[in-house]
C-alpha cells in the first residue's frame, strides 16, 4: 500500500470517527438531541463507502479524500440537525 493512500485512508477515518464520537456524546449529554444508535453511525456508513468505492480507479475530479472527509462531518451534523428537529 502506498503511503499517501494510507494517509487519506487515516483521514477520512478520524474524521469520520470523531464525527461520530461527538455525536454519541452530544446526544447523551444534552437534552436537546437524542439520537439512536444507528443514526450515530452514519458518519461510518460515509467511510465505508470511501472504503469500497476506491478499487483501483480512474477517480473523478471531486472523488477526493478531502471530500469524503467533509461528507462524513456533513453527514454528521445532518444527524445532529435531523434529531432536533424531530
């Protein structure tokens, strides 16, 4: 595996990761969001498919680990938004 592969795959991971840790931690300890368990985990599902979808290429101009990165932390905050407002 070449090195710069395996620093974009340990992006989009923390970046996915801490979205995920800080939206099990801020539903259970405000009162303001409640989230379930499966919600939690949608930043992950965005990481998985980073995951599955880098077979060997050709990638596109947007298919970055950049993005996929800021699409896990969208995807997170859309949780946190989609349970307060429910």
């Amino acid at each position: 595996m070449e090195i710069e592969r395996a620093r974009e795959d340990a992006l989009v991971a923390a970046v996915a990761g801490a979205t995920t840790v800080a939206v099990a931690l801020l539903s259970s300890f405000t009162a303001v969001v409640s989230v379930a368990t499966l919600p939690t985990l949608a930043p992950l599902a965005v990481y998985a498919s980073y995951l599955f979808s880098r077979k060997g290429g050709p990638y596109g101009a947007f298919d970055t680990a950049r993005n996929w990165a800021i699409a896990s932390a969208v995807v997170g905050a859309l949780t946190l938004l989609a349970s307060v407002v429910s």
